[in-house]
C-alpha cells in the first residue's frame, strides 16, 4: 500500500515538518522546474503520477467537430460517447492531483483546504458510528460534490457522477460498499480506471512514444489511483486511511497538549461527536485555544494553523452541516468573550465556502435560525451567509 506513507510525507513537504519518510514501496517526491512537488517512481526518471497520461487526452470534444470519433475504450463500454469520456479523463487527474503539491497563490488556498479536507473526510465517514446511514451518505454526497468543485472541475464533470451503495462481495461483515459511477450511463468508475490502465498496457508499442511509463508503472499507477478512489468512495480500510503527522507536538510543549487532542478528534470523529455531545464546552475551548495558538506563533504555525482549520471544518461538517443552529451553542459558551465569539463565528462562516453552500441547500437564513449571532458577523460573513 503507498497511499498512507504518500499523504504523510506531502504534509511533511507542504508545512517543512521533516525530510519525508520516503516509506511508499513505489513512490517518491519530487520538486520539480516550477517549484511544483509531484510524484515520481523512486530512482527514475518517469512521468509524474498525476500527469502520466497528459500526452494521451484526445482533443477536447467542446471545440470543433468531434465527428465520428469514438472513445477510446467504446468496445467495453458502448454507452459511454466523446463527452463522457472527457469527464472521466478529468475525475481521473483530480483524483490523481490529490497527491500533488503545486506552487500555490493565495487566491486558491481555500480551494486546496476544502479538497483537501473533504478528501480526509470521506475516507473516516464509513467508519464514523455516531451517524446513520442517511446521515452519512448526505454528508458523503456533500463531501464529494466539494472535493471535486474545489479541484475545480468544469460543471461537465462536477454533476456527471453519483455515489451509490452497492452489495458487497462480504455481506457478514459489510453488507454495502459505496461505488462512484457514471450517472448517466451507469459505468462504475473503478472499472472503466481499471479496463483504462489496462488499455494502455496491453497496446504500450503503440503509444510508446507518448508513455513514459513501462506497462508494469502504469499497473501501479492504477493501484495507486483505487486506493485514492477507495478513499473517496469510503471503502479504505482504517489501517490504511491518510493521517496527519504528530509532530510538532514534542518541540512545541506550550501547544503540545492542544495539538494531540485535536489531531486525536480530526482522525477519530466519533469520539468528536461524542465529546460534543457529553460536554460542547470542551470543543468550543479546544477550538478557541489552537486557534489562538496558531495566531501568536509565526514560525511554526502553518502546521498548526492547519490542524486549526480543520478542527474548525470538522466541526462544521459534523456537527453544523446538519443543524445550522447548534451555532447558537458556541456563542452562547463564550456570552463573556465577545472577542472569542467574534473570532469563531466568522472563522467558521468565511475560512471556507461550506457554510454557505449548507445554508443555501438547507433554505435557511441564518439570522433567522440564529438571531443572536448578528451582532458578531463582519462584512463578509453577512454577505455570504445571509440571503
């Protein structure tokens, strides 16, 4: 398996934790010309992971006449046209870019936060006993619609897929597995990855001048591509699902306490809904604290901003996402720290586009769920969430 290690050394690379652990069996990081960090095969010179098979896109059916040209793998699935397969060649590179570290300006940080958190999300939220099955498929349906929109993906692409329950081949211990299809023409998106991969493999002489990749790398690329998807789809195994590194928690003991309890509630949401539950004090604390810590330390807070944000996104998604309401709890809490209040509120509203997709896709108004919370909104959190 190189999914886990892989996410563990780009978080290392992307806050300079550490020298990466280089752990994956087939898989290395690199910076490339651009400034950019991407995969490679270990000790090659090979195309990266998420760009390997750019040589190889037909041209864009939108523009011109596409004619009669067929899709490429028509014979295995005849249902699928030109346009189809245009949508699945994008799922399969933002998929695939989920493992890339690009040069980022500032303007697309928070896209990077909400792919990158949705992602981490999906692959915990089978595994989360605190919500029903209803509950998690909503949040799942949500979740993906975000990580593909915060790639971004053209609308084509955003709209074309559905995660559906399907029977599992271990109906004892797991009755359903979630699978990604084609809407429209009902192909499972691992198999068409998998007869994809396998095309170019079998018919490399034909295309070697565009491949870079041996047939046995492109094999491995496929496996690396369905643990992705398996992530995605909520199929990951726990032991195998990405985690964020501990550090800095033993070089920084004034934050160390805050940063366990938070990494442990961000890798474990069901002991975050059950704390909530118990005891929403200790939540909203957790969240005022690390998110002060972030603020007065310059040097290492980009990690710990990190860990911040997603706390505050967890919180969100968990709790928020189905009852917007439940702010009221928060500023109730801190009614003695208007400060504070002010802080979190607009936090949780403007870090990120979620709270205003919820809103909308609820029909509320939060000043109308939520009166209390007018007099702690700025600007911007008034115009995004009320409408």
């Amino acid at each position: 398996m190189n999914l886990r290690p892989l996410y563990a050394d780009r978080i290392r690379l992307k806050f300079e934790l550490e020298p990466p652990l280089r752990d994956a069996d087939d898989f290395e990081y690199a910076e490339c010309e651009d400034g950019s960090i991407e995969l490679f095969y270990k000790k090659e010179d090979s195309a990266t992971f998420a760009d390997w098979n750019s040589e190889l896109w037909p041209p864009d059916p939108r523009y011109g006449d596409p004619g009669q040209r067929l899709p490429l793998l028509h014979e295995f699935f005849p249902m699928l046209n030109v346009y189809d397969e245009q949508v699945l060649n994008f799922l399969l590179y933002a998929l695939n870019a989920t493992l890339s570290l690009p040069p980022l300006a500032p303007a697309h940080a928070m896209n990077e936060r909400m792919k990158q958190h949705c992602f981490f999300v999906l692959g915990r939220l089978s595994s989360v006993t605190s919500l029903n099955e209803k509950q998690k498929n909503e949040l799942r349906e949500f979740g993906f619609w975000f990580f593909l929109y915060a790639h971004p993906v053209n609308g084509d692409t955003l709209e074309a897929f559905s995660l559906i329950a399907q029977p599992s081949s271990d109906p004892e211990h797991n009755p359903t597995k979630t699978r990604l299809i084609h809407t429209e023409s009902g192909v499972v998106v691992r198999d068409y990855f998998r007869a994809y991969h396998d095309y170019y493999a079998q018919h490399h002489s034909a295309y070697a001048d565009r491949l870079l990749l041996s047939p046995q790398q492109i094999q491995t690329n496929l496996g690396l591509t369905l643990e992705l998807l398996d992530v995605v789809e909520g199929n990951i195994a726990a032991e195998h699902a990405p985690m964020l590194p501990a550090w800095p928690t033993e070089t920084h003991p004034e934050t160390s306490v805050l940063l366990r309890q938070a990494l442990r509630w961000i890798h474990h949401p069901d002991e975050l809904l059950k704390s909530y539950t118990a005891a929403p004090g200790e939540v909203f604390e957790l969240m005022r604290d690390l998110t002060r810590s972030a603020r007065q330390s310059a040097q290492m807070d980009a990690y710990l901003a990190s860990i911040a944000e997603m706390l505050l996104d967890h919180y969100v998604l968990y709790v928020l996402f189905f009852d917007p309401g439940e702010l009221s709890r928060l500023i109730a809490h801190f009614a003695s720290e208007p400060e504070t209040c002010m802080l979190l509120v607009n936090r949780l509203l403007t870090d990120t586009i979620f709270m205003q997709r919820i809103l909308r896709m609820r029909g509320i108004n939060l000043l109308e769920r939520c009166p209390e919370a007018e007099v702690f909104l700025n600007g911007q959190a008034r115009k995004l969430t009320c409408f």
